[in-house]
C-alpha cells in the first residue's frame, strides 16, 4: 500500500510546461567554450615558446577576451527571453563572466609587471 501511495504521489509531482530550452544561453556557453580553447591554445604555444611569442598570440589573447564578453551578452540575451528555462542562459553568463574577469586580471597583471 505505502508503494502504491509512493508512486502515485511521484506522479503528481510532474509538470508539463510549455517552456523550451534557450537557444541563447547554449550560444553562449558554445562561445565560453570557444573562449576557453582559444586562450589556452595561445597558452601553449607562448609556453613552447619560452614566453618569447610574437603579436599573433597576444591578438588571440583579445580575441578570447572578445568571445567571453560576447558570451556575456548573448547569455543575458537568453535571460530575458519568455517561456524559456533560464538555466542554460545563467550558467553561459556566470562563466563568461568568470572568464571574461580571469582574462581581464591577467591582462591588467601583465601590463603593470
């Protein structure tokens, strides 16, 4: 008897929504992503070169800054749609936002050392 209340308590506890996954908030975890490989593969190769890299590497450093404050945005974009889970949207600007003030602190680092 105490399973059969069990499972059809289970069963009232579904919702059906109308609600949808946000198309924004998975483009901005994609671009957080992209940030993210982009600076670390400019990692490595200023690493392989001893710290000794040219300007071609300094200029994926600003691009996977850009990427990470376009992640931002498109992730914001994503929390003010309607009838969508805003889940997606916030874990894609929270990580922007994480990577967008790790890159900008090394940045501001590098310039004053």
């Amino acid at each position: 008897m105490a399973e059969r209340q069990r499972r059809h308590h289970r069963k009232e506890k579904l919702k059906f929504t109308t609600k949808k996954e946000s198309f924004w908030g998975y483009g901005a975890i994609a671009l957080d992503i992209a940030a993210v490989v982009v600076f670390l593969s400019a990692l490595g190769l200023s690493v392989s070169a001893s710290g000794d890299a040219d300007t071609y590497l300094g200029s994926r450093g600003v691009g996977a800054l850009l990427l990470s404050i376009a992640g931002v945005v498109i992730g914001m974009q994503g929390m003010r749609q309607k009838d969508v889970f805003k889940f997606i949207p916030k874990v894609g600007t929270i990580a922007g936002m994480v990577i967008t003030l790790c890159l900008l602190v090394l940045y501001i680092v590098g310039i004053l050392l």
